[in-house]
C-alpha cells in the first residue's frame, strides 16, 4: 500500500511539472531575450498571458507592454476588445495603480473643508496649473466637503518654489487658496522648514500614474484626470460617498 501511494505521488508531481514547463519555459525565454537584446529595458516584474494566443503581457511596474512568446518583439501601446470596445490595457493599469483612498499619506496634504466636510475628496494640484485654478473655483461651490490637497509640482522650477513657499506658510490652507482664488502670491519662506512631503507626493505620483494636474480621488477610489464641473463633483461625490458606506462591514 506505501508503494502505491508513493508511485502515484510520483506520478502527480511529474505530470505536474511537465504541464508547467512550457509556460515557464515560454516566460524564461522572454526574459532572457528581453534582457540581453534590449539592456536598458525596465526591470520586468511579470509576464502573463494576454487574452490574444501568442501574446503575453510583460509588466514593469505599472508599466504594460506586449511581446511574442519568445521576445522577439516589443508592442507599446493599448490593447481594445473589439467586441465590447474596453480597453484592456488601460483597465489593467486601473488595477494596477488603484488607490485606497484611506491610505492616502494624509499628513503629506493640505487640509481645507466646507460645511460639516462628511464628504472626502482628493486633489493632487500644481499651482501654476490653470485647470487647477479653475477647479478650485468650482470646489469653492461645493457644500459639506473635505478636501485633500497635494501639491504636486510638476509644472517647472517655480512650481516647486511656489509650492515650497505655501507649504511652508503659517496656514497653508490659507495660503493655497489664496494664491488659487484670489491670485494673492504666498509669502517666500523664511528660515528653515521642512518639505519633504513635496518629494513624497512627486514619488507617490509617479508610482500610482497622476499624470496630470488636477488629478482627483474620490472616497470610493474612484479616480477623474482633469479638471471637472461643480455638476459632476457632486455627482460623484454622492456616488462615491454611497459605494463607501456600503463596502463597510
């Protein structure tokens, strides 16, 4: 009876084995071939098939590319499902790059609200950005909301001095929405401050693909590039604020 059981645990390992060897072996000779051909191509974290037989998805963080199963080419670019016209590519990246809104690093922002503030939101703002101004002009319309605001600099060198000035006000609140509403220029620091958060945002950025300013997060993780009306704030604010009550236990 052990013979039995040792000869079919055998067997299962083996068969096992020889069913996964052509994947692997598929994603080995990618890699390899990746590596020594093209040197300075990113780090690859993963390779997975695609839903077209042949290709797979090479993924280097939460970049997408697509290659043949030997790495003999490269496609850079957005993979469309015909049939239900979605954009595979970018819903990959969605999930990819999906943002807890409760773990937004909230000690990195400035904090401002109207009304009670029940409703939560996010902006990742440049405030040499036009968008961005009229944006909050807008929000400046909105009742009962807390708002979240990371400077992100990414606008050029006064960006980054403009935003350094304003974080490091007496009341940082005061002094954004001055600037953005008013056109009131933030007073330069004066001694020592600290803003490192400014470094922080720009890596927090860049890992989650705010690409833009402003780019908006919502309760519910819900994400809108660019700036949008004080109409579809609201609406998604109430969709968001929905979702958010629901997912709790």
């Amino acid at each position: 009876m052990h013979r039995i059981t040792s000869l079919t645990l055998a067997f299962v390992v083996f068969a096992t084995a020889l069913a996964a060897t052509p994947a692997q072996a598929q994603e080995a000779a990618i890699r390899k071939n990746l590596a020594e051909r093209l040197p300075n191509f990113p780090k690859i974290d993963e390779v997975v098939k695609s839903p077209i037989p042949g290709l797979y998805e090479v993924r280097s963080g939460t970049e997408i590319f697509y290659t043949d199963e030997q790495g003999n080419y490269i496609v850079d670019g957005h993979l469309i499902d015909t049939r239900t016209r979605a954009n595979l590519t970018q819903e990959r990246i969605d999930k990819l790059t999906a943002i807890d809104f409760a773990r937004l690093p909230f000690k990195d922002a400035i904090v401002w609200k109207q009304g009670n503030g029940e409703r939560k939101m996010a902006v990742f703002a440049d405030p040499n950005c036009g968008y961005c101004k009229r944006f909050e002009r807008d929000l400046n319309e909105v009742k009962n909301v807390t708002v979240y605001t990371f400077l992100y600099p990414i606008l050029g060198a006064d960006s980054l001095e403009k935003s350094k000035n304003i974080w490091c006000a007496k009341d940082r609140s005061a002094a954004w929405r001055d600037w953005m509403l008013e056109g009131a220029t933030p007073p330069k620091t004066m001694g020592q401050c600290d803003s490192a958060a400014l470094q922080r945002n720009a890596e927090f950025g860049r890992k989650y693909r705010i690409n833009g300013t402003p780019g908006v997060i919502f309760e519910d993780g819900k994400r809108a590039p660019g700036a949008i009306s004080t109409e579809q704030i609201e609406k998604q604010l109430l969709a968001s604020r929905a979702a958010a009550a629901g997912a709790k236990p």
